[in-house]
C-alpha cells in the first residue's frame, strides 16, 4: 500500500471518528438530561405522596377536636383519593392544587380549636406537614432547572439537529394552577 494509500485511510478514519463524535456525545448528554428530568419528576412525585401519606394522620387527629366540621375533613379526604388515583405527573400536580386548597380550609379549622393547636400529636404532624411542603417546593424548583437544561439542549443548535432526528422533545416544566395566585378563601 502506497504512502498516500494510508495517509488518506488515516484521514478517512479520523473524519469518521470525528463526525461520530458530534453526534454521539450530543446524544448521550439528550439521554443524561432526560433522565435528570425523569429522576427530578420521581422526586416531586416522592415527596407528593409522603405529604398525602401524613394526611391519614393529620385528619384522625383534627377529627377528633372537629367532629363538626365533617365538609372540610371530607375535603382533605377527597383531594387525596384523587392524588392516589392519578396516573400521571399531570393528574398528581391537579389533585396537589385541590389538596393544597384542602388543607388550607383545615388549618382555619385548626384555628378555631385552641386545644388542638397545643396537642403535641398535632403539633408534630404539622412540622412534619411543613417539612414535606418545603420539600416539594424545592423538588419542583429541580425539576424546574432540569427541564430548562434539558429544554435548552434540545431547543438549541447543535444538539437541535440530533434531538429532532433522535425524537426527543421539549418537556413541560411545572406550572402553578391560575388559582394558585390568589390566596384561598375558607368559608364556613
């Protein structure tokens, strides 16, 4: 093989390696991003169903201080019948909004029942209520920056070409209901 022969071969491979290159590192940053977005999704999805798993308990300990304000426990009750039956992130973020509601109505409640308030049992769900609410909001903040990483990515050039051709898409990030923006009104 002549000289020229295999200086054109090293060309050849070193092109091929490099046109590999520009479409294989995009492609596995695309799949890393989306499994960041999903990992983000399973978090606020994690911590939705913790605040929902206290609820029992938070509704067994109101009840006994609020036997009479059966409509509000109902409601708590409810939103969170819905969250359980949801099947996707879309219905859980739609029954988050009606729980969210909820337990507003119950912490007026609450307000009404000075002995509940220093009831230690109550005292401790509802830390641990606040806990997971602050828990939410900061994994609906990460999954927030991980659908923009993984928007920007697939919205951008160059890994735009790739993603179009590879299908991925642009992902939604969370968004408060438009109810969300007013504060609720409990009435009795």
């Amino acid at each position: 093989m002549s000289k020229g022969a295999k200086i054109a071969i090293g060309v050849g491979l070193v092109a091929l390696l490099g046109f590999l290159w520009l479409f294989v590192s995009p492609y596995n940053t695309l799949k890393a991003q989306r499994e960041n977005v999903r990992e983000a999704q399973a978090n606020v999805e994690t911590d939705l169903q913790r605040r929902y798993d206290l609820i029992p308990n938070l509704v067994e300990t109101v009840k006994g201080y609020a036997a009479h304000e059966k409509e509000t426990l109902q409601g708590v009750i409810e939103a969170r019948r819905q969250f359980t039956q949801a099947g996707d992130i879309g219905g859980k973020l739609a029954a988050d909004q009606a729980m969210q509601s909820a337990l507003g109505r119950l912490m007026v409640v609450v307000e009404r029942y000075p002995e509940l308030k220093a009831n230690q049992n109550f005292r401790d769900l509802q830390a641990q209520l606040e806990g997971t609410e602050n828990r939410i909001t900061v994994a609906r903040t990460r999954y927030n920056a991980a659908v923009k990483e993984y928007n920007l990515a697939v919205e951008t050039l160059p890994t735009m070409i790739l993603a179009r051709l590879m299908g991925f898409e642009r992902i939604e990030p969370f968004q408060a209901a438009a109810q969300a923006q007013q504060a609720p009104q409990v009435k009795f």
